[in-house]
C-alpha cells in the first residue's frame, strides 16, 4: 500500500484513538475514506486536512488530544522535533506595527516579511498560495487572530520552516464570519504536513492560553514579544508533561 495512505487500523494508530471513536467518525463521514477492494482506505492528506479543520474549532483539551496524536506519529525512528514557536520565527521577522490597511496589502506585507528572512525565494508562489488559502476558507479566528498559510507546504520555495507574525495598529476585516476584526497576522511557511499541522496545534494553544492574546496586544517591542511566546509555551510544554 503507498505510503500516503491508511488502513483503518493504521488509522486508529495514527490518531492514538480507540477504534470505536474511530470507527463512529468515519461512520458520520467526518472522517474522508473510500473502499479498495473491499477495505476503508484513508488519504494521509485528507486527514491531515480534517485534523487543520479540527484545530481550527477546538478547545484547550481536544488541542492537547490533536498535538499528542501529531507527536505521536512521527515515523519510528524519525528525527523530526518541533522547536518552540519563538524559535522559529527568525530575527526581525517580527512587524510590530505592520504597516498595512487592507486584506490583501495585509498578505503582501506578510509575504514580504517572509521575504526578508532569506528562508522564502519565491514570494509570487506563496503570495498567490497564501490567497488561494483565504480564498477557500478564510484563516481568521474569532479572537481576531488570522494564521495565514497556503493549503499544502511549499518545500520547493523554502530554505526551511519558519513564522513571521505582524500586528496591526488597528484592525481590519477580514473574513471568517465572525464580523468581527482581525489585527494579529501569523504566517505559517512549512515544508511538510504533518510539521504544518503540529505549528498550527501549538499556535492554536498559544492563543487560547489565559490571557496571552491581551499581553500580545499590549507589547510593541520584538524583544518583548518573544519573551512572552517563550513563557507562554514553556508553561503549555510543563502541561503537556505533567497530563
């Protein structure tokens, strides 16, 4: 069987689930499958697109059921460790403020900042990905946090995984529908799925952790903001390893 998909059981492996919850997930369909030869056959892909449409609605607890089932599914005798959040954003790929009053001078500015790191060589590419993404369902949260990326990770154009973020003075729509306003920009440029989805879950802590978004709002130096990103996911990694 390829590589890039899932027997059920490998499935059940994979999420770190029983299979009965498994097994009623595919039976609702939330689950993408189909039958070869007779055998429920998953897409490593697909899922990995239901787990970003999960991230997307979930609280703190099924956050932590999401990034332990990612973690755990690093192939055996894999390398693959995800650093902090705030060590991978590079140097000065921080924008505070960003200097942008529209949706779509909003993604050029990120891009752009993505640019200036040295780590992105194509920024027609992601520029067109990255709207693409919105376009198919826009990245903004209720929070007022939007965390651009583009629907698959682009190796290609990348000299390796890495966050720029920016923060607006004031904020703007931005899709969603929440009708509400987005004014704090994270973007996710990433080399590999499963990577993407692991960013995506620690951010999604991060934000919903008590109180960070209100500090974030309130910091303007880079220095300043990385030191709160730090802390905040040390206590989220001390959680982790005390559940």
């Amino acid at each position: 069987m390829p590589h890039s998909n899932l027997t059920f059981v490998q499935l059940t492996r994979y999420l770190h689930l029983p299979e009965g919850q498994v097994r009623k997930l595919v039976d609702r369909g939330a689950i993408p499958s189909r039958r070869v030869n007779g055998e429920l056959i998953f897409s490593r892909e697909e899922v990995h697109r239901w787990l970003e449409c999960r991230i997307g609605v979930s609280d703190e607890s099924e956050l932590g059921w999401v990034e332990k089932a990612l973690d755990g599914s690093v192939p055996v005798g894999g390398n693959e460790e995800l650093v902090t959040i705030a060590e991978l954003i590079p140097a000065g790929a921080i924008a505070v403020p960003l200097l942008a009053k529209t949706r779509d001078s909003v993604i050029r500015s990120m891009v752009q900042l993505a640019v200036n790191t040295g780590l992105l060589w194509d920024s027609d590419a992601m520029l067109e990905a990255v709207k693409e993404r919105e376009e198919l369902h826009s990245t903004a949260l209720e929070s007022g946090v939007a965390l651009l990326h583009s629907r698959r990770p682009l190796p290609g154009i990348l000299g390796d995984t890495f966050i720029v973020l920016g923060k607006l003075v004031k904020g703007i729509p931005f899709g969603g529908g929440f009708n509400n306003l987005t004014d704090i920009f994270f973007l996710i440029c990433s080399m590999e799925d499963r990577v993407h989805l692991r960013i995506l879950t620690r951010l999604s802590r991060l934000l919903t952790f008590p109180d960070f978004l209100v500090k974030l709002r309130n910091l303007e130096n880079e220095n300043a903001i990385r030191e709160l990103l730090r802390t905040t996911e040390l206590l989220i990694l001390s959680k982790m390893q005390g559940d």
